[in-house]
C-alpha cells in the first residue's frame, strides 16, 4: 500500500475493530512511515499537538465562527448546577465549559457563595428600642398627647384625601376673604348703606376703626359691670367682717361679765345671802342684755326691724361706724 | 423553652393578648426590618418604615384569613409597604450632599472582631450590588434568596406566572453575581 491510498482511507484505518481484509496491510504501511504512522496517530485520537491555551484559543475561533461562546447557554444552566438540581448532563456540559472558562467559573464560584450569603440577610435585628416604639404605636401605651397627635393627624389625612376637599377648601378660603374684606358691592362704613363700596386698604382701615369703637364700648360695659357687681360685694363682704368682729366683742364682754359676777354669786350662796345672790345674778344679767341691746347686729333682729338704739352710722363708712359702736363700748 | 407557634401568637394577639403582640413583633422584626432595608438601603428610613409596617399589620391581623400562609401574607404586606415608601420617597427632593447609599453599620454576628467586620463588609457588599439591580430583580432576590418565599408565593404575590419567576430568578441571581464580582473586585485591589 501507498501513502496516498492510505490517507485516502484512513477513515477505515482509524477503528480498530474494524474488520477490512487490507487493514493488516495499512497498518504495516503505517508502522513503516512515520508520515502516515503520526496521521494514523492523529486520527486515532491518541497525540494532540495543541497546548492547553492553544485550544482554548482555536476553541473560541472555531466558536465565533460559528454559534458564537457558549457562555450564555452556560449561565442559564448554572444556578441550577450550582443548587445540585440540574440533570446529569447539564451538570457534565456545565463542567467541561468552567474547565477552560475563567469567567463562568468565576460565576459559578460567587454564586455558590451567594447563596449562603443572602439567606444571613434574611433578618437585621434593628437596634433595642424598636420593639417599645412599636409597641407605644400599636397596643396604646401612647401618652394621651400623642394619641390625640395621632388621631388627628390620622383624620386630617382621610380629609385630605377626599376627592371634594380641594372644592371645599377653595369654597372656605373664599368666604373668609369675603368676611375679612367683604365683596365689592357691600357699602362701606364711612360712606354709608347704599353707596358703593371701597378698596380693600380702605376696608382694612374701617375694619381698624369699629375694632376700636368696639373695644372702648367693651371697656365701659365692663366698667359698668364692675361697679354693680364688684362694689357691691366688696361692701358686703366688710360688712360681715365688721358684723364677726361686732358679735366676737361682744361675745367676750358677756364671758366677761359672767365670770366677774360668778364670784360674788357663789360667796352669796355661800353665806346663805340668797337675796344678795339674786341682786347679783340680776345686775349680770342685766349688763349681758345692756351689751347685747347695744349690738346692733345681733341675732334675731330682723332686716326691717329698727335697732333700740339710733342707727347714726346709716350710710356712712362702715369703718366710721365700727369706731362708733366702740366708742360707746368704752363710754360707762 | 419551647417557643409558641406562629399560629397561636396569631390567635392570641387577635383576642388583645399584648404580651402576644410583643412577642409576634420580637419574632419577626429582624426580618421585617431585613426586607425594609432591602428595600429603601438607609438604616434609619428602615426603621421607620419596619415601624409603618408593623403598625399595618397591627390595624390588619384580622385580613390574614389563613394563619398558615402568614409568612408570605406579612411579607407582601412589607412589601406593598415598602413600595409605598419609595414612590413618596421619589417624591421627595433629596436634600444636597447627603449620599443615596450612604451605609452604616449593620449588626453581624460571630464573636472575633474581625470576622464580624469581614462579614458587616460583606454585607455592605451585597447590599450596594442589590441596589444596582432592577427593581424586579431586586424583588426577585428578596423574595425568592433571602426569604424563601416559594416560587408559587412569589408569583402570587408578584402576579406573574410561575414560569416567569423562575427565569428571573436565575437572570437575577446571574445578575447579582456580576454586580458583585463588579463592587469587589475595587475592594480586592485596595485590600479592603
């Protein structure tokens, strides 16, 4: 056999159990060239002359050639290897691309860490006040300040978010402009009913003025007010004072009395004087009722009853008439 | 101690039970605050918005007509909360020079300081890589990879089929790898 049949044939040369009657022959051929012997070789898959970065290079030549990398048909198989759910040969396809790609490899190994990674951030604890803040928010330990806060606050955001609260705003806003500078056909203060109105400057200086007009006008009712009710109780209320102090005097002449006659009293009982006994508890008797006549406020005398004595102090001072009382009380 | 169930502390809580409450609300609030963070990436607007959120639940423990889904009804609950918050936040002019993603410190556990800080840095890490994510697959993340929702929770609460959550699922976790092989590799050349 020669060279040019052998490579020719070499197809049939290259399965061993091949059962070719000039096999025997090709094979002598090959073991006597070594042209044809290293074909054989080559083809038998049994040398390779590529280096590993050689191949890798013709890999991806071949490949942008042709379908392009294989990276992105990689990728969407390899969460699946990396979770250990894909299929034997996904997982075996997987393997031989990350061999000779650095990237995907690289991919696979971030992934792979990733997974622990993400399930540690399923829970942050916040810090330790977090639990009491949430707890005042939600099962009312709030202040009753804060309650209040935020119920209006919870209110004022459901009336805003009416639909009719932008008309009804504008409907408020323009009537408190009419009221505070009325609209343009009302008479205005100094020109009188049934003249027309002025500028809203002039409008703010009239409003000035009745403000002005209505706080002196308060001020005197207040005044009046006072003198008919404050006076009043003011003089009644020193009139009981002068009444407590009137009845305490007396009160302590009577104790008086009674305990500067209770002496002679008793020593005329003693000595059998019972007239002398009588003469005295009559004489005290009568200085007690002498000192309660005198009174002018004692009890049981009526409002419209007259005093027994001349009332000289009526409508005078009631300090002038508390110095009268006294001066009779020191008069034998 | 055996801790009561999340069914019973349901049903105490519905009758007034304060204590109850406070133990629903110690429960979960890791989580809840989790998911707000997730969401609006400010410590302080999370707590406020966690706050908001269980205060929801508080005015709606009766809608949750079936205890045993509870989990995924809170957590759409969260949610549809947090995506209030973003839309009034969006509506809020940020005042100037304070930072978008501005990060604080996030508690971690581990007893050495320097695993605790290596793992705070590392969730710091993911944190800025989920930002930069969609929305959906922000969501997607969120629900699916950090609170286990089931790919039918997701859906439902999504309202997407379920074929569809699952393509996301896998594009959002490819996604979210990139982004953060993107942010670390900055990190690896500072040797942080």
């Amino acid at each position: 056999m020669d060279c040019r049949t052998f490579e020719r044939e070499l197809d049939r040369w290259v399965d061993p159990d091949a059962g070719d009657p000039r096999r025997e022959a090709a094979l002598r051929h090959a073991a006597g060239c070594p042209r044809c012997g290293e074909l054989l070789a080559f083809a038998r898959g049994e040398r390779d002359l590529l280096g590993p970065d050689e191949a890798e290079t013709l890999t991806r030549s071949i490949l942008e050639a042709t379908t392009g990398s294989a990276c992105p048909a990689i990728e969407e198989r390899l969460c699946d290897v990396v979770d250990g759910s894909a299929g034997a040969e996904d997982a075996a396809l997987v393997a031989i691309h990350l061999r000779d790609c650095a990237a995907c490899r690289g991919l696979a190994a971030t992934l792979a860490a990733l997974g622990e990674d993400l399930s540690g951030l399923q829970e942050i604890e916040p810090d330790p006040r977090f639990v009491g803040d949430v707890l005042d928010a939600t099962t009312g330990r709030r202040s009753v300040s804060r309650r209040i806060a935020a119920a209006a606050s919870a209110w004022w955001g459901r009336q805003i978010r009416r639909p009719r609260f932008a008309v009804e705003a504008a409907y408020a806003l323009a009537t408190l402009f009419a009221l505070l500078f009325g609209p343009p056909s009302l008479p205005s203060l100094e020109t009188g009913p049934g003249e027309a109105g002025t500028s809203p400057i002039g409008s703010i200086e009239r409003l000035i003025a009745v403000r002005e007009i209505e706080s002196s006008a308060v001020g005197s009712t207040a005044e009046a007010v006072w003198e008919a009710t404050a006076v009043p109780a003011a003089r009644g209320a020193q009139r009981v004072s002068s009444w407590g102090i009137e009845q305490s005097r007396t009160v302590g002449e009577t104790i008086e009395v009674v305990r500067g006659s209770a002496g002679p009293i008793a020593g005329a009982v003693w000595r059998g004087d019972l007239f002398a006994a009588w003469n005295e508890m009559e004489a005290a008797g009568e200085s007690i009722a002498e000192r309660w006549r005198s009174n002018p406020d004692r009890p049981g005398v009526g409002r419209d009853e007259k005093p027994t004595e001349p009332r000289s102090d009526r409508g005078r001072n009631d300090d002038d008439a508390i110095e009268d009382r006294s001066q009779r009380r020191r008069q034998p | 101690m055996r801790m009561m169930e999340t069914k019973t502390l349901l049903e105490r809580c519905r009758r007034g039970d304060e204590a109850a409450w406070e133990a629903l609300v110690r429960r979960f609030q890791g989580r809840i605050y989790g998911i707000a963070y997730c969401y609006v990436g400010n410590p302080e607007e999370a707590r406020d918005l966690a706050q908001d959120i269980f205060v929801r639940l508080y005015d709606r423990l009766d809608a949750c007509t079936n205890d045993e889904t509870f989990v995924p009804w809170l957590i759409r609950l969260a949610r549809n909360a947090c995506i209030d918050r973003i839309r009034r936040m969006r509506a809020r002019p940020r005042p100037a020079g304070v930072p978008v993603d501005e990060m604080f410190d996030l508690p971690a556990p581990g007893p050495d300081p320097e695993d605790q800080r290596r793992i705070t840095a590392r969730r710091e890490l993911i944190h800025r890589a989920l930002r930069r994510l969609s929305a959906i697959s922000r969501e997607i993340i969120l629900l699916r990879e950090i609170q286990g929702l089931s790919l039918e929770e997701i859906a439902g609460t999504l309202e997407i089929p379920i074929g569809t959550v699952k393509s996301r699922t896998n594009r959002a976790r490819i996604e979210l790898a990139r982004e953060v092989t993107a942010l670390a590799r900055p990190e690896e050349k500072e040797g942080v």
